[in-house]
C-alpha cells in the first residue's frame, strides 16, 4: 500500500515532463517528486493466543463468558474467517508466522523443549528483522518457542526487547499431571521453567503464583513500549502463555466468568488486547496501526474443561482438521480497514510477512519464502481473491491435507481424537484414541465440519489437487509417501 510512488517512464516520462513545463516547472521537479520520501508506515502488532480454539471469542460464537474489547475489534475491524496456521502445534505454528515459510521448509517441527539443541537459523529472517530494515522499534512479550539457547532467542532475531517464556508453560515440574510425585522425581521429567529478559534468565524457576501474573506483565510491557515508541514507527509481538494448560490468571479476574478458570482466563486475555488498543487511540496512533489477533492452534481438547472450543470445527490441536489450524483471526486498521466486514477467502499466517514487508516498503528475503501479498484481502478490496491456488497442510512431515478455493482434501492419514468423548477436569487429561481417515475431499463452503466425503462425486478436482501436492511433495517432501524435498533448508543448531 505505502510503496514508493514511481513515476512513468518512457512515454509517460515525457509526457509529464511536457505538462511539468506547461506548468513552469522543469526537471528538477520531476527529480524532487521521484525523491521524495513514501508515506508513514504503519506500526505493526501481532497478538498470538496459545491453543485458543476457534470459538472462543465472542465474534466467533463464545457463550458463557464477556470479551467486550475483541467484541469492540471486530465491529472497527475485519474478521478473517478462513484463517490458518501452519501446523497445529506450538513451534511449528510460530515458525510460520514470523518467517513466512511453511515451518517444514525450515526444519522446526512440533514443540520444541527444554531438551532441544536446535532453534531458528540464523539466516531465516523474521518479521522483526523485515521492519529493522524500514528503522522500526521490535519487542516481543511472551512465549518464544523457537529455540531456548542464546543463539536462538529473539534478540540474535531482529527483536530489541525480550521478555517471557522461551517455551510452553506446562514443559516445567509443577504439571497437575506429576504433582504426587516427589519434586526430585518431577524434575527427571522437565526441568525448571524459566523466565527470560533479554538475553538472561531473570527468575530461574518459574512458580504458579509466577504464572498468574504473566497475562499482566505481558500486557504492561506491551502498553509501555508503544508509550516509548510512540513517536517512530513499532513492530510489537505479544504471543500469550494463554490459554495454553496449565491454566492461571489473576486476582482481577479469578472468580469473576461464572464460567470456570477457562472463562476468567479468557476474559483476562479480552482485557489484555483492550488495554493495547487503549494505548494506540490514547496516543492517537490507532489510525497509525495494524494490529492482527490470532492463534496459534485450536483446543486441546484431551483437557476437557481446561480447553475451549473449536465450535463447528473438527477435531482440536494436533490435528490439520479445520479445528487444529483454522483461526479466529481480527485485523484492526481504523480508517484503512474497512469496519464490521468479513473475508471469507483462505489466508494464512505465512502471508503476514510478505504483507508487512509489502505495507512497509521493505525488501522480501533472498531466500525462497511460502508467503504472498494478501493485502487486497486487508483492504476489503471486493474482488480480492486468494493468491494461493491452495495451501498445504503438513503435520510433522507428512503432507495430510490442503486447501484449494472451498476444497479441502485429505490424504490417508492417522490422527488422534477424542471420539466424542468428553476430556478431562481440573487439568488432568483423558486419554486420545488413535483413528484413520482415508483420501477424502470436502467442500467446506457447505460442510464446515468436514463430514461429508464428495471424493468419489468430484474426482476431477481430487486430481487437480493432487497434481498440485505433488509438486509440493517435491519441493518440501512428505513422510507419507516417501518423498525427499528439494527445497528444505535446516534450522539451527548448537
């Protein structure tokens, strides 16, 4: 959008230089105009929930509990309907959204935990690292999960300021789960969780009573930083703990959902964007800013109570069923995003990045990247349409399934569920089962929960996409069917 304005050249050149002479100017105007800076960009922040499902904010069907300010974001903003992750798993999804990759191409898999010798390489450049090039201030308050070593960790990644977790935070001793076992036992299990500014740890071990206070702190850093940055321009990351297990939240909200711990835990995370929204109208800078609210999978659903709800959606986290990688996703631009509309066109976090770099005016990574320009789709252009022919739905390294237009497909795979089953209370899990589904197309357009089958009814668009994961097979690989990628490069290691 804010791109440099080139003027014409060849006989548009002369062609204005005759009307600039007309005018009494020369071509020395003409040079100013060519010279002259682009527009302000736009501040930049991204919000990212932790396993928040895709019903579980107001506009997108939550009962039971208030979330007034993302209520509020979605009547100023823009809902994306079709939004997806990468993968339905914590490092995998986060590697999406700041490289633009799809995290296979990348090397980060899974969850990345205390054990881990490897993280983000060097040479990925990261959304920070895309803004550092335009002069923008970068934070990030929250979870990393991109690697713990030093190496890894924001700072050697574009990022100025640090504060947060470096992983998930039940990857600690203190899981309801192991809490009759002895603290030595417990520890042979994970190690101590620690708390990380900067480049230090700043609290080694890592209490409850610590974790009812990371949604607060997050929140206060986040407000604090744009108060300091107000007058340049900002890229600011806040990827919650939250809602992922185990659940904490403060006295402020403790109680106060009628709804469980889940509820008071939502309506403190609705609190939290409210306070960061508050801080861009209060420095007039909320028509200076875009700011993006997502997840990074859907429920976990094995947690029963402790989960939320991925509505309409099949099956939860773990899963490249709609409920594990499609988002509740809200992009808020006021006076630039056109208010309480919808995009109901596939989109994904890898579009971020070459969107940002395309509203910044900065330079896109030497290095192939899986992203493209969704902002057509930003800006409610009516005719916008996706630029992807179809996205590619990897778990671990196993192609399982894409999405083409309204179509969905799925290649035979094995994937966990709860069946139905209710999961567990209190934060203790029930046990998954394992199931199977074969090749399968869906038009998700009218069966939103993936139920119906219409592969045998429509074989020629299962060939189509199959074509189509065939050629990605041979740039990124697939498990499944044995097939090395070309275009796979290695994360970092010690």
């Amino acid at each position: 959008m804010h791109r440099k304005l080139l003027l014409p050249i060849g006989h548009g050149r002369v062609i204005l230089l005759v009307l600039l002479s007309l005018l009494g100017m020369g071509s020395d105007t003409l040079l100013e105009a060519q010279q002259s800076p682009r527009p302000s960009s736009p501040n930049i922040v991204v919000i990212f929930m932790d396993d928040m499902a895709y019903a579980d904010i107001g506009p997108f069907g939550a009962k039971g509990y208030p979330t007034p300010n993302l209520d509020r974001m979605a009547k100023e903003g823009r809902l994306f309907t079709d939004f997806y992750v990468t993968q339905a798993v914590c490092s995998a999804s986060r590697a999406g959204l700041l490289t633009g990759c799809y995290n296979v191409r990348i090397g980060i898999l899974g969850a990345l935990g205390p054990g881990a010798k490897h993280g983000i390489h060097q040479d990925e450049v990261t959304l920070a690292e895309i803004c550092k090039q335009q002069g923008y201030a970068t934070a990030i308050f929250g979870k990393w999960h991109l690697g713990h070593h030093e190496p890894f960790l924001p700072l050697q990644h574009g990022f100025d300021h640090y504060y947060g977790l470096p992983y998930s935070n039940d990857m600690w001793p203190y899981h309801p789960g192991v809490r009759h076992l002895s603290v030595e036992e417990r520890l042979k299990r994970w190690p101590h969780l620690p708390l990380i500014e900067q480049n230090k740890i700043i609290r080694p071990e890592v209490t409850p009573e610590d974790q009812e206070q990371l949604t607060t702190q997050y929140t206060e850093r986040a407000v604090a930083f744009i108060e300091a940055n107000k007058h340049q321009p900002f890229f600011l990351y806040v990827p919650h703990s939250m809602v992922h297990v185990p659940l904490y939240v403060s006295d402020k909200f403790k109680g106060k959902s009628g709804s469980g711990l889940f509820g008071d835990v939502m309506m403190e995370v609705d609190w939290s964007v409210g306070e960061i929204l508050e801080a861009l109208r209060r420095n007039r800078l909320d028509q200076k800013t875009l700011v993006l609210f997502t997840s990074d999978n859907g429920p976990w659903l094995s947690y029963g109570d402790h989960a939320g709800s991925a509505g309409p959606l099949r099956e939860g986290k773990g899963t490249m069923f709609d409920g594990g990688c499609r988002e509740p996703t809200i992009a808020w631009w006021p006076g630039t995003i056109p208010a309480d509309t919808r995009c109901e066109q596939p989109a994904m976090t890898i579009d971020l990045l070459p969107t940002i770099a395309h509203l910044i005016g900065a330079d896109l990574p030497e290095h192939p990247i899986d992203g493209k320009n969704i902002a057509p789709l930003l800006m409610g252009d009516p005719d916008a349409k996706s630029p992807h022919e179809a996205y590619f739905m990897y778990y671990g390294r196993e192609l399982q399934a894409m999405r083409m237009g309204p179509w969905k497909l799925h290649f035979p795979h094995g994937y966990r569920t709860m069946a139905g089953r209710p999961g567990g209370t209190q934060g203790i899990p029930s046990e998954y089962e394992q199931s199977r589904i074969d090749l399968s197309l869906f038009n998700l357009e009218k069966d939103i929960g993936e139920t119906i089958d219409l592969s045998k009814q429509h074989p020629e668009i299962v060939r189509k996409m199959q074509g189509l994961a065939d050629a990605m097979r041979q740039d990124l690989g697939d498990s499944l069917t044995q097939v090395i990628g070309k275009g796979n490069r290695e994360p970092g290691r010690l």
